[in-house]
C-alpha cells in the first residue's frame, strides 16, 4: 500500500493504492509448469481509494477499482498488466503457444498474450539451453510451447533488477506505484553513500554520508529501467557518472507526469530524524549530557469490543 496525491477531477487529492500483484504460489493442484511459467504471468492493474473520505458504509471510495480497472479519464489505465513487480520472483516466458491469463470474468477467463520487449528472446537451442542451465530447469529446452518469439523474463523483481543494474548504489526499501499516460511504473529512490566522511556520526550500517540523487523508473509492463539524476552536484555521484555516463539521464528528461509523483524518501527520513534526536540540541553542555534527547513517537492501536 503506498500514498500518493492525483488529481481528481479537477481536485488535487491525496490517495491509496496498491497493485494487483500475482501471488508467486498457485493453490492447490495449479501449480505445474505450465502454469507458473507459462499461463499465470502477470499481475493486472490496481487499487485506488481517497486517502481521507469514505462512503456511508464507510467502506473506501474508489477512485481506480474493478477487472479491468476503472476511473475518472485523468486516471485510465490502457497498460494494465505487471509483468515487473515487487513480489515477481519466478521467471516467465512469453509469449507462448499458451495464452496468458488476464483476469477472470464471471464464468470465463480473460486472455492476451504479451507485445512487449522486455526479457531475452529465445530464438535459439542455445539461447534455450543456457536458460534452462541457468534456471535449472530443463522444461526450457524440452517445451513444444515456446517459438522464436518467446522472451524469457527474469530479474523482475523491481528491488533485484535495480540493484542488479547498479550495485554501487544504495535503495529505499520502499519502491511505490505510479499511473502515468495510461502506463503503470515503479518509482525507487537510490541513494550515493560513503564511509569516513570528516566529523560525522556514522548510522548503524556505517553510512557516514548520504544523498538521494537519483530517482529510478521502471516500467511495470517492459522492464525498462531508467535513472535520473536529481542532485548533479553530489560529488559521489560524478565519479559513478564520469565512468558511465550512459547509465544516467538528467531530471529533466523524466516526463512531467512522472515528476509529479516524486516523494522524499522514507529511509533517508528515517536516519535523518534518528540524528535529529541527539542533534537538534545546540548548546554544548546539553549536548554532552544528553539532557534533551528526543525518542521516536509510538503510535497505540487500541482494541474496540463490539
């Protein structure tokens, strides 16, 4: 669940949301090869409510809702499908001589089959069987479902497939979900870090220094990555973009949509008001005694009988 401000018919409201994942385990008997490699591939479209109005049962009020998903026209969704996620853990391979399941629509399924680029195509007995090495799996080379336009789609875990691009980097925890020009992205915070900055308290990790300079996209349906770069000043950062440049792209390249749904990061919020707690006293004898040190508010969830 993530919480995100749209504009909503003509208003400029805060909202909920959460994408309708796949679940990487199938129930039951469903869970042959077929089907998670295959058939179950992709999570389709999301959740919207207002972050503060309910209805008179007062249940939420949705701004994007049902199969396929629906809303006000500033909030269509053409792209539905989640291909790259959170929860994407298994490979997929598409498209097949197998349809891919959509949604389900009464007593009938919904199908497609995937149009895309992203993933590598399997165009080869080699292609083929260095994937199912990889994989360790051998259903890759012996399937009669695949074709030379298949593409096998791995690393679709959002976390692991920016971490893999950059290791160099450090990642909020936290990646959320945003509606753009009918499209579904990921947004990610990265972070450049140091150790032995002069004169600063490392964190717990040994992070003595920290900037969030780089914002990440990912598309939802493709994969595509792209990083930009918001602070072109930080020093650490025009080392990494010196020795590759064509990693990075600068703010001003990301679509306008997009920036509108920029947030300050969570984690580097976290550390920053952890430091604040001892930092904000100014007078030295205070300081050093600890007299006002500040400790993080507690929230209190209180059980109502009924």
């Amino acid at each position: 669940m993530n919480v995100d401000r749209y504009s909503i018919n003509g208003d400029y409201r805060q909202v909920m949301l959460s994408a309708r994942e796949l679940s990487a385990e199938l129930p039951g008997k469903s869970g042959g090869w077929v089907n998670r490699h295959l058939q179950y591939t992709h999570g389709y479209g999301l959740a919207m409510c207002l972050a503060a109005e309910k209805d008179e049962q007062g249940g939420p009020v949705f701004s994007i809702k049902d199969l396929p998903p629906k809303g006000s026209p500033e909030l269509t969704v053409a792209r539905p499908e989640i291909y790259y996620g959170l929860e994407m853990t298994n490979y997929q391979i598409v498209p097949t001589g197998v349809n891919e399941l959509d949604y389900p629509q009464g007593d009938q399924n919904v199908y497609t089959n995937y149009t895309g680029h992203g993933g590598v195509l399997l165009d080869s007995f080699w292609k083929k069987a260095l994937f199912s090495l990889y994989e360790f799996d051998t259903s890759i080379v012996l399937s009669a479902y695949l074709s030379p336009q298949s593409r096998i789609q791995f690393v679709r875990s959002v976390r692991e497939r920016v971490t893999t691009l950059a290791p160099f980097l450090s990642y909020d925890r936290d990646p959320y979900l945003v509606v753009d020009q009918g499209r579904l992205y990921w947004i990610a915070d990265a972070y450049a870090v140091a150790d032995g900055y002069p004169y600063a308290e490392p964190t717990e990790d040994g992070i003595s220094y920290i900037r969030n300079s780089v914002k990440i996209v990912v598309d939802a349906y493709d994969g595509d990555a792209r990083f930009y770069v918001i602070d072109p000043t930080d020093p650490v950062l025009r080392v990494y973009r010196a020795a590759m440049p064509s990693l990075f792209l600068s703010i001003d390249e990301m679509p306008l949509g997009l920036r509108q749904h920029l947030r300050y990061p969570r984690d580097l919020f976290e550390i920053q008001v952890d430091k604040l707690n001892t930092y904000h006293m100014t007078v030295p004898q205070v300081f050093y005694n600890r007299e006002d040190v500040w400790v993080h508010p507690k929230s209190v969830t209180v059980a109502k009988r009924f």
